[in-house]
C-alpha cells in the first residue's frame, strides 16, 4: 500500500470523526422546563439558562435544588436563585427529531466513505515493477 492512500484513509477517518462529533451535537436542542425543581432535582442537567424577573438571562453551571433556590455558579461564582425571581427556565434536552435525522445523514456519510477507501484498496503505485526489477536482479547474480 502505498503513502498517498494511507494519507487519504487518515484524512477521511478525521472527516467520519469530525461529522460524528458534529452529529452528536446536533441530537439536542436547548427547550424549555415546564417545572425547573423538579427538572434539575431529577435530571442533574449540566446547565440551565434561567430567565429572571428583571428580564436578564443568566447560564447557571452545576445547578441543584436547596429549598425553593437553584444553586449554582454563574460565570464562575457561587449563586443563588430563588424560584420566585425566575419566570422562563430552558435546559439543554435530547430531540428525537433532530436524532433521526442526525443517523440517517451519519450513515450516508459513513457509507460514502467507506466506498471511498475501499474502492482504491486493492491499487498500489509500484504495479509490479519491484518485482520484475527482483527477478532480474537475482537472473544476473547466477
């Protein structure tokens, strides 16, 4: 095998990587939390956007219910928010939709890449000149 398709292979592995990844982000979707204590207290999400009464939207990191107040960092401090300050609460959650799609796209792509490698699987860019250029060699050594 030689050089130039091992360096395809590797690049087309790193773009099957990369669409995954991207794949993967694209199964969620930020929504909203009909009932915020309940939510965090049950699901532990990694962050929650909180809408409070004066109209400012803060990202609480590591968020958990003590009480009636969601506690957490926002921009990296300690923060308490009562409930009663919060009127709109979204979290990042899962959406089949967007799922379905993501496997149906992650699938052609892979499929398609694959066909790629395999397709020069067999080829080679020394044809069989080494060999002949061996049996001529070992021909005048006798």
């Amino acid at each position: 095998m030689n050089r130039n398709s091992d360096v395809a292979k590797g690049t087309i592995a790193r773009f099957v990587v990369g669409i995954c990844l991207l794949i993967g982000a694209a199964c969620t979707t930020v929504a909203p939390i009909q009932s915020p204590a309940t939510y965090i207290a049950g699901n532990k999400p990694r962050s929650v956007w909180l809408t409070r009464t004066n109209k400012s939207v803060v990202r609480v990191d590591g968020p958990r219910m003590v009480g009636d107040t969601v506690v957490g960092a926002v921009s990296g401090e300690y923060t308490e928010i009562p409930l009663s300050d919060v009127t709109h609460a979204s979290a990042i959650q899962a959406d089949k939709g967007k799922t379905i799609l993501a496997a149906v796209l992650g699938g052609g792509v892979t499929v398609a890449a694959a066909a790629v490698i395999f397709s020069h699987g067999g080829s080679s860019s020394n044809g069989g000149a080494d060999t002949n250029a061996d049996t001529m060699t070992l021909q005048r050594q006798f």
